[in-house]
C-alpha cells in the first residue's frame, strides 16, 4: 500500500531539457504540457494517462523536467526534479540523437545516468527504456551508429516530429508496466 502513495506514475519521462518528453507525453496521452524550442519550458512534472482500449488498461507517464549536470547536488531544482524520479516504475531515457545544440548523445547519457546514480544508487537497478528520438534529422543516423558501439542496452528509435516508432514504444511501454504489476 505504501508504494502504491508513493508511485508518481507508471513510466517517468527522463532527459535533458529539449531532448522531446514533453512532445511525447503529448502524443501519447491526453496531456497538453507546454513545447517550445528552447530549455526549460517543463518547470513542474506533468502526467498524462496512456489507454489501450483492446485491453482496457491504462499506464501513466510522467513528463519530468529536463535534468541539468549537477542535479545530484541539488544544483539548479535538482532534487525536485529527483525525487519524482525515484517514485517510477519504469525510467524513460530520451535522448536527442540528432545532438541539437552541438550536444553529443553518447555523453547525455552518460551524464544522466551519473546524475541517477549519484543522486540515488538504486535507481541503477530500476527498470528502463533508452529511446533515441529525433531520428528523422540526417545526424541522428550517425550518431546512433556511434553510441550503439558504446551501448549495449536496447535502444528504441522514435521521431517525435513523423511519430514513426510511436507505436512500437506504446507497445513495449505496455508489455513493461503490465510485466511490472504482476
């Protein structure tokens, strides 16, 4: 009973400001959060409910705001931002694989799971989907030719703009979260 109080939502939406969460919660929800082409525009989680109508059942996801170096220090509104993390069940990592604003993918990630790990150490051990959005920009292509000889984990394409492989990561979020409850 106690995690049920504690649990934000289903799946938490996690990346650095601009990498496309709030573009996807609203695509795949009935949230309307704020976009814009610059950071920051998420100042407050938002949540937004996910239905599966041939099954009847439902997932939330947390569109938490982007994350910055240092946010394990509370640098910036790091732990707010943490601590709504931890109250998941499955981590999201979006990252912009078209490296926008000259920023490289590869060390996002890294960055980002420093972040989890230094802010909490057991959050390494929560369940999670890499997903590399953006796919439909020409660099994306290289860029994840380069970071999957640097990750092994599976990692999910997905366009935000086309919404080609919206409804693969629908899917795989369903098979998890449902996997997760039983």
């Amino acid at each position: 009973f106690k995690l049920i109080l504690k649990t934000i939502a289903d799946v938490g939406l996690v990346g650095f400001p601009n990498a496309g969460k709030s573009s996807l919660i609203g695509l795949l929800t009935e949230a309307a959060p704020r976009t814009a082409s610059y950071p920051f525009t998420t100042l407050q989680p938002s949540v937004g409910v996910v239905h599966y109508p041939d099954t009847y059942e439902r997932l939330t996801l947390a569109d938490i705001p982007g994350l910055i170096e240092g946010a394990h220090q509370n640098r910036g509104l790091g732990h707010r931002f943490l601590r709504h993390i931890e109250r998941c069940r499955l981590l999201l990592i979006m990252l912009d694989m078209a490296g926008t604003d000259g920023r490289s993918p590869l060390e996002d990630y890294q960055q980002l799971m420093d972040e989890l790990r230094l802010y909490d150490e057991t959050l390494m051990d929560k369940p999670r989907i890499i997903v590399a959005n953006k796919m439909d920009e020409s660099s994306a292509q290289k860029n994840i030719k380069a970071f999957r000889k640097k990750v092994k984990s599976p990692i999910m394409e997905l366009s935000c703009l086309s919404e080609v492989g919206l409804m693969q990561l629908k899917e795989e979020l369903y098979e998890r979260i449902v996997q997760a409850r039983s």
